[in-house]
C-alpha cells in the first residue's frame, strides 16, 4: 500500500504505528532470521519489510466463510501484511461479538487512514456479523448427514476396479452410495479413460462430483483435465502434494491453483487440495498448510480435507475449520484406529460428530468416506463404513 505523500502527517503516524504494531502481532507468520548474528531492524525497516511473507493473498477479498464474503479486496497494508493478516493476528476469539469488535476497530482504523472506504469498511463489518467466526457449533445428537451427499473415495476398492468394474460400482450402489470419487490421470483412471468409465459409474447410479488427478495435469493438460471432469460430471477436481516440498514450493503450488482455477471457474469447475500428514510439519515456525489456504483465492481454490490426515499428526480438524472458515468443501471421512492404522469409519477414534457439528462454518458439501487399507476387502470396508455413517447422529 502506498501512502500518499499529501497524507496529513497525523494519518501517516496512525498508520505507520498500525503496521508496527501488525509486525509484534504477527511474528508466527514471519520466517526466522538467516543466523542468531543478524543486526535487529529498526521501526522503519520493519515497516519497509514483508512482514507476512506466508500470510494471505491480496488476490482475494476479505472472506469469513460461504455467505461472509465482504468482497473488498484484501489489501496490503503496506508492509507485506494483509487486512485478513491483521485480522486473524488477534485470534482466537472468545466470541462472535468479540472477533465482530475486533473487525470494526480495525477497519475503522484502515478507513481513517484511507486504506478502505467507508462502505468497504461497513462491507466487512457486515460480512464479520453475518459469519460463524467465535460461535460455538455444539453437537446436538439429532441430526443425520443427507444421503446425497455421503459417497466413497473409490481408493477404498482400487483392487477391484481394474479388473471388475461394473461389479465392484454395483455392490456400492447397492449398500446405499449414491456419489463416488475416483482418482487417477488423466484419461488413467484404473486402467481406463474418463469417457470410458464414466459410463459403467452412472449405469451403476452412482454420480461423480469430485476427481482425484495429478499437480501435473493441472499444470500441463488442463483442457484434458476439464474434458475428463465434464465426461465424469464432476464439478471438483483435486490434486494432493508431496513431502518433500518447501515452503516457496507450496508458495508455487498456490499461484498454480489460483490461476488453473480462475480457467477452471469459467467452466463451472473448482480445483481443490487434498491434504496428507505432512503438510502440517513446520518449517521455519510455518505449516506448508498454512500458505497454501492463506495464498489461494476462497472463490477459486477448495480443500479437501482428509480427517484421518489430520488427526494423525495430531490437527483437530474443528481448529482448522475455526481458522480457515468456509474453506472446505469437501471431507474425506476415514477412521484413524488406536494404534494409528486405518479403520472404517465410526470404529476408531476420530470424533466424526464433533466435526460434523461445524459443517456449516467449514462450507462442507461432500461427505467421502475412504480407507486406505480395507479388510477384509474393499467393498465390505466401504458398505460398513457407509452403514456406520448413516446411522451417525450429530
């Protein structure tokens, strides 16, 4: 954000003082320095730095979840920080009416020193009153996930869809799925194309409206990839990442969804990450999952989060839903046993309706069950899990 030279002195020190204050708030964001022996900075050079270097994007709007889109534009602040980055540097919030307080006095701030507009500023505040940001989402034992919205990772029965497609979608069918994920390549998926298989999974009566494809057909055959979601009918499609990437890597991976997703969008399609453990490793203070939320577009980019991923290094998915409302629009719903194997879900230890409480808040509209090692096949693995989750009340 550049201040205008005319700025009244009084303003240029009330923002200037906004963004010190923003570089003592928002020190997780920052990565660490290159050696314990590096000079300290003073005031001025901190306002000139990038203080956020993995904070959220200014190619977004201001968004607190589905239906709290302020649709102002998510400014720098002049210091590499964002309104979102001021915003969520003063979380947790003990309440809605507390993080509804927070916004307004931020962005009474940002609009004295013309940062936003007056009716930016009264955009925002809406957007933040009209959120579930510091609401508690207490389960209430009552209710039930809708049935057409509960379909199966088609990972789960991997060993027969190769050899005996149609029987392996008809058992599915017939223990109750109705939507069904398959994951591959391009025109790969178990051996056979888009326009292919398509075909055996609707005479099944199931629908597709989510693809698993690989970083690399986004990158280089996207009009293969919306061909083959079009064949499928899918209105997701979603990569997942490796171990081995850095933090300027998920930085990368980032600018790659948001620009493959604005193309995406055009055709009524959404690109989503599917996350593993390790995305939640730290690196240098930050969690690669952190940048690739924060640096991707909300009306672009989806995840896809994987319950059992995340709790098996530990991430209670309900903080993650608090932290990045409205980011996720789909759930791979699988257990995480005892011993941290894989079971079917509602027979291990993940408290599926605490999760499910949050709903609303994480803007969920697919509910897919998966386990990656099933026993004693995949299809039974996949029906209790159907069964168990049917029966689920929260």
């Amino acid at each position: 954000m550049n201040f205008s030279s005319a700025r009244p002195s009084h303003h240029r020190s009330r923002a200037r003082h906004l963004v010190v204050l923003l570089a003592a708030a928002l020190l997780p964001f920052t990565a660490a320095p290159a050696s314990a022996a590096e000079p300290d900075t003073s005031a001025a050079e901190q306002v000139a730095a990038d203080l956020c270097p993995w904070g959220y994007t200014t190619s977004s709007t201001v968004f607190f979840g589905r239906g709290a889109d302020s649709g102002v534009p998510n400014r720098d602040l002049g210091n590499g920080c964002t309104i979102l980055d001021a915003v969520w540097a003063k979380a947790p919030f003990a309440d809605h009416g507390s993080f509804v307080r927070t916004v307004s006095g931020l962005t009474n701030t940002l609009r004295q020193d013309d940062v936003i507009t007056r009716q930016e500023r009264a955009s925002i505040v809406r957007a933040a009153a009209g959120s579930e940001i510091g609401t508690p989402q207490p389960a209430s034992g009552t209710r039930a996930l809708p049935d057409d919205r509960i379909g199966l990772v088609l990972y789960t029965v991997r060993a027969t869809m190769s050899s005996a497609p149609e029987a392996t979608l008809g058992a599915l069918a017939a223990c109750g799925y109705r939507n069904a994920e398959p994951s591959g390549a391009v025109n790969n998926f178990y051996g056979r194309t888009a326009t292919a298989l398509a075909p055996l999974v609707a005479d099944a009566g199931l629908s597709v409206p989510s693809i698993g494809i690989g970083l690399g057909d986004l990158q280089n055959n996207l009009d293969g990839v919306i061909a083959n979601a079009k064949a499928f009918g899918a209105k997701y499609v979603r990569i997942s990442g490796s171990g081995s990437w850095t933090l300027a890597d998920y930085s990368r991976v980032a600018v790659t969804l948001n620009t493959v997703g604005a193309t995406l969008k055009q055709a009524g399609i959404t690109v989503a990450y599917h996350n593993h453990g390790f995305e939640f490793t730290a690196q240098n203070g930050v969690r690669g999952y952190d940048v690739l939320v924060r640096e991707t577009d909300p009306n672009l980019v989806a995840m896809e989060l994987d319950l059992y991923w995340a709790a098996s290094v530990g991430v209670d998915p309900v903080e993650l839903i608090k932290q990045y409302p409205g980011r996720f629009s789909l759930f791979h719903v699988k257990d995480l046993a005892a011993d941290g194997s894989f079971a079917d879900v509602g027979e291990g230890t993940i408290d599926f309706a605490r999760i499910f409480a949050y709903s609303q808040m994480s803007g969920v509209d697919l509910y897919l069950t998966e386990n990656d090692s099933p026993r004693p096949d995949g299809v039974s693995s996949a029906c209790d899990s159907y069964t168990n989750l049917r029966a689920l009340r929260y």
